[in-house]
C-alpha cells in the first residue's frame, strides 16, 4: 500500500506526507545509501548552481554592454 502511493517522478520524499512517513522509515534501514544518495544529489545541484551563477554573470555583462 505504502509503495503504490509513493511518487516517484518529479517530487522528492518531502513532497507528501506519504512519502515523508516512507522516507522516515527506511532512513533507519539504509542509513548509508541514503546519505549516499543525498550527497550526489547536492554535488550535483551545486554544480547545477555554479553553472547558472556562471551564466547569469555573462548576461548580466551582456547587458551591462547594451546599456552603454
């Protein structure tokens, strides 16, 4: 029951109260996969964060170039 009403697309186990209670109680089983899994997903959400930083910055030039 708990595995049919687990969305698994685009949320993440916050979303829902479902898939908190899931989340709350495999954290205690898989406690290193977990935490694996946490650390290669903010690795890459700050490298999706640098690269937008990057980006806005040569626009932000871009415009300052416009502007004058």
């Amino acid at each position: 029951m708990l595995i049919k009403q687990v969305h698994f697309g685009e949320s993440n186990h916050v979303n829902n109260l479902t898939n908190t209670s899931f989340y709350n109680a495999m954290q205690g089983y898989y406690k290193s996969k977990i935490d694996g899994i946490q650390k290669e997903y903010s690795e890459k959400r700050d490298k999706r964060e640098a690269r937008l930083k990057e980006r806005i910055a040569v626009l932000e030039m871009k415009i300052q170039e416009l502007n004058d």
